[in-house]
C-alpha cells in the first residue's frame, strides 16, 4: 500500500513539475460578424485554448502554480468564406514577490491579423516550415510571452524563448505578409522580435529585471526600496529614446505599465529623483500625460 501512494505521489510530482507553461484565456469575439453560421468562432476559441494551454512550450520544469497568466483576444472584424481579418489583444502578468497583486508585463495589441481556418482545421506547428498565419501568429507571442516573463525574473532569462519566437518570424518571412516584414516606420511583429534582442536596446531588458525584481518584489519587505528601484528602472529607459523608429519598446512597456507607476507614486514619500522621473515621462511617453499630472 505504501509503495502504491508512493508512486502516486511521484507521478503527481512528475506531472507538476513538466506542467505547460501558459494559463491562457482566449476569447474570439464575432459581434461585428453578421450571419447564421457562427459556431465556428466557438471552435476556433476552443481549439485555440487547448492548442495554447496544451502545448509544453519549453524544456522547463513548471510547477503548475507557475504558469504564466495571460490572454489573447481576437476581435473578427471581416470574414468572406475561410479567410479572417481580426485584432489580436495579447497580455501577460506575473505575480508579486510577498503579495496577491499580478503586475501587467505584456499589453499588446496588433493589429495586422489576417488568417485562414477551417472549423476543425488540426492546430499543428511547424518549427522548419511557413504553413498558417493562424499558428504562426499564435506560436509567435506565446513565445514571446515566456521569453519576456522570463527576463523579469533573471538577466536575459528568456533569450531562448525570444529567439523561438524570432524563428517563427524568419518562417514566416515567406509568406509575404507585412506583419512578419522589415517595414520602415511600421510597428510589427517583425519590429517587435527584432527590438526585443537588440544588443543596443538591451537596456529595455535591463529594465524589465530591475523592475520587476528589485523593484516590486522587494514591496513586502522594503518599500521606499523598491520604489526606488522601480524608478531608477522607469529612468533608464529614457536610455533607448530615439535609437529606434517609432519607439517600439517605450510604448510597448508604457501600455503595460503606465497605470501601475501612477499608482506607484501618486502617494508615499518621494524618492530621490522623483522630479526628473516626472519630467523624463512626459518626455518619452507623451500619450500618458493625463495620467502623469497625477503623480505628485
């Protein structure tokens, strides 16, 4: 008997620590979709949550507590026949060190998705080959969401996942979509997996660490700390302002994050160079004035 529940607590175990990676909500919305035959949509949204969910993304051991919270959202705006024109939402967060508050890592919205799928069309990938929009999309920011996770708990620790996610897009390449293209001006999948392994804008990752676990991981137990941290982390990132065409990366971190720093430092004391953090974010993300008059 002892040896039975023995083995089953080392399976269970086994099954734990080889959990996947991501605990994805994913919803596919048709409302702007006329017409009777909608069940597709529903399967698509139910095919695409077993493919993501499903998926053992890395070689990781995960304990299933640290699977990624994350979703994608797929606004239909078009259909004729199997072809789709949508949005996709994607966000990401993970959990404070000492706390119950998940902070938003990835809030991203693209919105170049265009994709064919038959209902019950198998959800297959392909590592070496270009096959669907659908999948290569999907595996596209999955990737991209471990890989960027990843960096907020170690230096570069997701360096493996973003170089999947950049295969994904050299695939991808052929199929001639812009998406997956070195647009000039354009802000793309392409830009955005070119961006996040960029050895000069490597300070955008430096940042996410420092944030992250210098800064908001060391709430529970020193806060003026952490707060410090968190804004030396916001500052350093006026660093990659300018080096790159349209500031991907910036407004990329501030649609996650803009929210949360006015929370940050709308009270408390201030730090040493709260000032200059003031006037650093009115510079490099003018689009979140409104919210940067609150900050005292």
């Amino acid at each position: 008997m002892r040896k039975l529940v023995f083995l089953f607590a080392l399976l269970v175990s086994t099954i734990s620590l080889n959990s996947q990676e991501l605990n994805c909500l994913v919803t596919v919305n048709f409302d702007q979709i006329a017409g009777s035959n909608r069940q597709v949509f529903t399967t698509l949204q139910k095919q695409l949550t077993e493919f993501i969910n499903q998926t053992k993304w890395t070689g990781r051991n995960v304990k299933t507590e640290e699977r990624i919270d994350c979703a994608m959202t797929i606004i239909v705006t078009a259909r004729e026949d199997n072809t789709f024109t949508a949005t996709l939402q994607v966000q990401s967060s993970r959990p404070v060190y000492g706390s119950s508050y998940g902070t938003p890592v990835l809030n991203l919205k693209d919105n170049d998705f265009t994709f064919k799928y038959n209902e019950f069309d198998p959800l297959i990938y392909n590592k070496n080959a270009f096959e669907s929009n659908l999948i290569s999309t999907i595996v596209f920011y999955a990737y991209t969401i471990i890989g960027v996770d990843a960096d907020t708990f170690s230096e570069f620790g997701g360096e493996t996942e973003l170089k999947e996610a950049q295969n994904v897009m050299l695939q991808a390449q052929q199929s001639g979509l812009s998406s997956w293209q070195n647009v000039v001006g354009k802000q793309n999948r392409f830009l955005l997996i070119d961006n996040l392994l960029s050895s000069k804008l490597k300070t955008y990752r430096n940042a996410m660490y420092d944030y992250h676990i210098k800064g908001l991981d060391n709430f529970a137990n020193n806060k003026d700390f952490g707060k410090q941290a968190v804004e030396d982390a916001v500052l350093s990132i006026e660093n990659i302002y300018n080096k790159t065409v349209g500031n991907f990366l910036i407004r990329m971190f501030f649609d996650a994050k803009a929210d949360e720093i006015v929370s940050i430092y709308s009270d408390g004391p201030k730090t040493k160079n709260a000032d200059r953090l003031t006037t650093s974010l009115r510079n490099i993300s003018p689009n979140n004035n409104s919210k940067w008059r609150n900050i005292e």
